[in-house]
C-alpha cells in the first residue's frame, strides 16, 4: 500500500466505523463496558497502526493538511491510553484457564 494521505483517510474512516460497531456490540451484549470487551485488543492494534502509519506519512514528505494533523494528533492521543492494555486480571490470554477467558469473553 502507497503510503498517502488518501489510504490514511481510508484506515482513519474504518477505525472509526469499526469503533462504532464495538459499542454497538457492547450494547448488545448487556453494556458491558467497551475497557471490558475483548475486542478492545484488536481495536488496540488497529489504531497503534494508524499511529505508525501517520509516522511513515510525516516522514514521506507529503504535504500534510491541519486538519490532518489534528486527527494524526487525536489517534496518537488515543493510542497513548489503551497502549497498555491488559486483561483484567493483568493475565495474558495465553496464561488463562478456560473459565478464566469466558469471563473475560462475556460468554
């Protein structure tokens, strides 16, 4: 993929939808909270992409819009509060027991 404003955009719009669809579904779970919801790992890696990719733009010398920047700005704040996320039991998921996952699971 050519790294360029237009595919930013692209990856900025579906992590945006995508985080929509999460609290839709932890609506539909019972509100749970979204920090409770194991899908909150891959929205994680989605949008430490989008920071890396943002990082790769910078440097590529492409002309950078403010508005543009605001948003590479906003993703990058996000990212810095769920970097470090954990299972609430500060466990990995590889380390868990059955019963320990289908807690975190909501199942």
């Amino acid at each position: 993929m050519a790294i360029n404003i237009q595919n930013y955009v692209k990856i900025a719009n579906f992590y945006n939808e995508m985080a929509t669809i999460l609290s839709a579904i932890c609506v539909a779970k019972g509100g749970i909270a979204l920090e409770n919801y194991v899908g909150r790992f891959f929205a994680a890696d989605v949008l430490e992409y989008i920071v890396e990719y943002g990082n790769r733009l910078k440097k590529s010398g492409e002309k950078i819009t403010p508005e543009i920047q605001s948003v590479m700005d906003l993703f990058e704040k996000q990212f810095e509060k769920v970097k470090t996320l954990v299972t609430p039991n500060q466990k990995p998921i590889h380390e868990m027991t059955l019963e320990e996952f289908e807690k975190i699971m909501n199942i």
